[in-house]
C-alpha cells in the first residue's frame, strides 16, 4: 500500500505530542489514579484503506521506508505530587527525566493489473525503549513487536466509481474523528516510549470499505494490539456509514459493540459512601451508537469557519447500563493577523457513574485518540482522567509562524461530571468523615479538577526531519485539593522531540 506524503501532513501527524492516555495499572504508587499506557507524538504514518494511495501503476512496485525518534522527557511535582499522601512508604520520585526512542523499518507491496484492481500488502514492526524511569516508574527496558502486516485488495464494480476495499490483518484503523476507536496499539512499560507512543495499529483486523462518490460504507471487526501485562481480550465489531462530499465535511453514523472482553468497571457505592465495586468484564457486551460531523459554517462572513459534533450512546444487554458522552467545538481562522492565527474552541463530557442509581452509567472510552487537538481531557490533566466521569472546556490556538515553524497553545478547565463517582477506576477511594463520622468515599468532593496550559513548538527541519518540544502545566482545582487535604503544587512537564522519516 504506496502513501503519498505531504509537508502538511506529516507535521500535523509527527507533532501530535499527548500526555498519555490513562490506563490501569496495579503499581501500588498509584492505589489513587492508576496509570497511562499510549500517547501518541509520533504517529504510525499510515493511511487507512484507500485514502491517501497513489494511483496503481501496472506492476508490482515495492517501497520500503524507515521511521525513527528519540525524545528525553522531564516531570516535576508529578501528579500534584499525590504520591507523597496516598502512598508515601513507596518512595515515589515526583521529580524525573528519561529518554525514549523507537525505530519502525516499513515495506509496501503493490501490484495492480488490468481495470483498476490491485494488491497491496504493508509490513513494519517497531523496536521501542525507554533509559531511566518514565512517569509511570517503568524504564530500561524496550521490546521490537510486529506493527503492520496486513494485506488487501481493492476491487473498481461497475463503471469504476465504485470501490471495494477487503483488507485483513494487523493495521491502523479510526472510526469518525477517533472518540471510540483509533489507538488500536498499547505503548510504555515493557515496551518503552510511553510519551512517543510509536504504536498505533489494531495486531488483527477484518475490514471491508465500499464506496461510491461522497459515500463509504464500512465493517469492521478489531483485536488492539495491548500490552502482554494488561491484556483485557477486547475484540470489537461493527459497521459505518459515511457522506463526505468534500474533504473538509464530513457526516456519518456507526454501530457496533464489543464481542469479548475481560476488562472490568468500577460502580459507585450506593449514595456515594464505601468503596466501589468492580465487575468482572463487564465490557464484554458493550453496544454504542456513535454519530460524527463536521463542516465549514459562515462562509463568507467569517474566515476558515467550521462546527463539528460528536456523539455517542453505550449500553449493554447483560446488566443495566446506560452511558454517553460528547462534544462540540468551534474553529475559525485569522488570516490577516500575523501568524494567521487558527482558533478551536470545544467542550466535552463523558458520563460518569450515578451513585444514586443500581444502574451503571461510567462512559467507557474504549480505544480513543488520546492527544491534545484530538480527545485528550486536558493536557497533563490526560495522564490521570481518561474519558470518563469528566468534562472539559477546552481552546487551541495554533500559530504559523513561518514556513517551517508552527506553536500551539491548549488550554483545559477540567470538572468531574459525578461527585463521590470512580474518576478511572476507583484508586481515590479513601476515608474522610461524613457527619463527624469515618465514611469510605470514591472520586472528589468539589468538581473543579484542574486547568491544563500546554505549550507545543514543531519545526520542520527538511522533508525528512522534524523536531517537537513543548512544555505543559497542570493547576489543580479544589476536587484535587481535597484528597491532599491541602492545597496542592503546580504539576508541570517538558518534552523534546525528533523524528527522521526515509
């Protein structure tokens, strides 16, 4: 499968530094929030199906590519510096730096014939590592996996305006605009590269696209590639319908569910006192309905305009479960100001379990694309509260500062949907008094979690080199204070990046 690469594009993909998104871990260092397991600043370069492709040529053609990165990263006053209260006999270091790197050797096999049809096959596999300790207390050490080996066929019916693309096998996939389904692979712990996050394809795929015009249908079913240490078994199924008559709108609508899992859900306590419970897979079952959209709006009258909503229902058949979440946002670019300043504005939520109800309505995120500009929840802020039981109001401003030379500025206020409700998973439990008595208590006590600033510079060097840096800071609000008793510090971070691609 040949991808054609643009300047553009391979900024917008290599400079998509995150914080993490959160996973469980049983590290006792963190009994209060768990931990992280995928970021992604170096993206998997990969388009999906028949997006991207360059037109067949008779024949077989082979391109064969390398991509590399290394990055030193540094934290200080980590997670607010939570450790120290929820379990200090471990011996925490709040205040670290590490190094990471990573190396994915690609080939890309296709052969078309007669009337448009072709073959196409990609390989690569990704070598990872991490020297000293990353935020997560994980470190030297690294594992080389198989990325990509997908193969597929893409078939013109008819007249040839219609396409059918069959393809299976370890490869990327992204449902709309990534909220449910994107990140297929795990990265950080054994693996290394926790904030690289070079990692991103599904290790098994079936997937089927038919197109025609502005319309694509698609089915798919999908096993992540998870970390060995914390493999839920998750496989997932479903299908889409898509109308994208330009490439900047967009509509569509998905079904689909979970066919096996052993992942399992904290539920809130009744009315908010004792710890939670956890349920066995309760993902297994999972069903979601998720609508997507976006489009240019005022034309016209306002410059670079565009509204976009995202939507989605969850529910399972095998207990009472009911949950949502969401999100709007707003863009608008300033072409006659210098640096052309482009803005998004955007809020989102994620419901959290009501304590008040035997129902569970804990929103599972399941695989989202957890960088900020995409569906992290804050940006440090993202390394603890995945996509549930939160909201947030949240800003970018990107900057084009010259031909080579972009920043981006994220701005976060992050709140807890659910008071006395699991934020991940039910690490915050702990004891405080109720009514001049001890009670056990989950989550926060105040909303207000924190306010996230996140600084990203990215250069283009040349066309093969591309270098990232950034520096980010979380101020906790009055929910993060009271589990400390006190008020906390300031959580801040910095990263630098580079990124060769041959």
């Amino acid at each position: 499968m040949t991808t054609r690469w643009s300047r553009g594009a391979v900024i917008s993909r290599i400079s998509r530094y995150s914080e993490p998104r959160c996973r469980w871990r049983k590290a006792a260092w963190l009994a209060l929030f768990g931990a992280c397991a995928s970021c992604e600043a170096a993206d998997a370069l990969e388009t999906q199906g028949v997006e991207g492709t360059d037109p067949p040529v008779i024949g077989w053609q082979v391109r064969p590519s390398i991509e590399l990165g290394g990055q030193v990263a540094g934290e200080r006053r980590l997670f607010w510096n939570l450790s120290d209260v929820v379990a200090r006999e471990a011996g925490f270091n709040n205040d670290r730096h590490w190094w990471e790197f990573y190396v994915k050797p690609s080939v890309a096999l296709t052969y078309a014939w007669g009337g448009g049809k072709q073959f196409y096959s990609r390989l690569s596999a990704v070598g990872s590592g991490t020297a000293r300790r990353d935020a997560f207390d994980a470190g030297n050490t690294g594992r080389l996996t198989l990325e990509e080996g997908v193969i597929g066929v893409r078939l013109p019916i008819g007249d040839g305006d219609t396409l059918l693309d069959l393809s299976a096998g370890p490869q990327t996939y992204s449902l709309g605009t990534g909220m449910l389904i994107s990140n297929g692979g795990s990265n950080g712990f054994s693996r290394g590269a926790l904030k690289l996050g070079p990692r991103k394809a599904f290790q098994n795929t079936a997937i089927a696209r038919l197109s025609s015009g502005p319309w694509k249908a698609e089915a798919f079913y999908l096993d992540p590639n998870e970390n060995p240490d914390s493999n839920s078994h998750t496989q997932l199924a479903g299908a889409a319908l898509i109308y994208r008559p330009a490439p900047d709108r967009q509509i569509g609508l998905s079904y689909g569910g979970v066919t096996h899992s052993t992942a399992p859900y904290p539920q809130a306590a009744l009315g908010g006192i004792g710890p939670p419970e956890i349920i066995s897979d309760a993902r297994n079952g999972l069903r979601f309905v998720y609508g997507f959209m976006r489009m240019p709006v005022l034309e016209g009258t306002v410059p670079q305009a565009w509204v976009g909503a995202d939507l989605a229902r969850e529910w399972n058949a095998r207990y009472p479960m009911r949950a949502w979440g969401g999100r709007v946002e707003f863009g608008f670019g300033m072409p006659t100001l210098p640096g052309t300043p482009k803005v998004t504005l955007g809020y989102q939520s994620f419901s959290g379990d009501n304590p008040t109800t035997g129902r569970q309505e804990r929103f599972d995120p399941l695989y989202y694309e957890g960088s900020p500009g995409d569906w992290a929840t804050g940006s440090k802020s993202s390394m603890v509260f995945i996509n549930t039981n939160v909201n947030a109001l949240q800003a970018a401003i990107e900057f084009q500062l010259s031909k080579q030379d972009v920043l981006t500025v994220y701005l976060a206020h992050v709140r807890a949907n659910r008071l006395g409700s699991p934020l991940q998973f039910g690490q915050a439990t702990r004891v405080v008094s109720v009514a001049g008595a001890p009670a056990v208590i989950s989550g926060v006590t105040n909303a207000h979690l924190s306010n996230d600033l996140f600084f990203k510079y990215t250069r283009a060097i040349n066309r093969h080199t591309y270098l990232t840096a950034g520096y980010s800071a979380s101020f906790p609000g009055a929910g993060i204070d009271s589990l400390v008793g006190r008020k906390a510090p300031t959580w801040t971070g910095w990263f630098a990046n580079m990124v060769l691609v041959y």
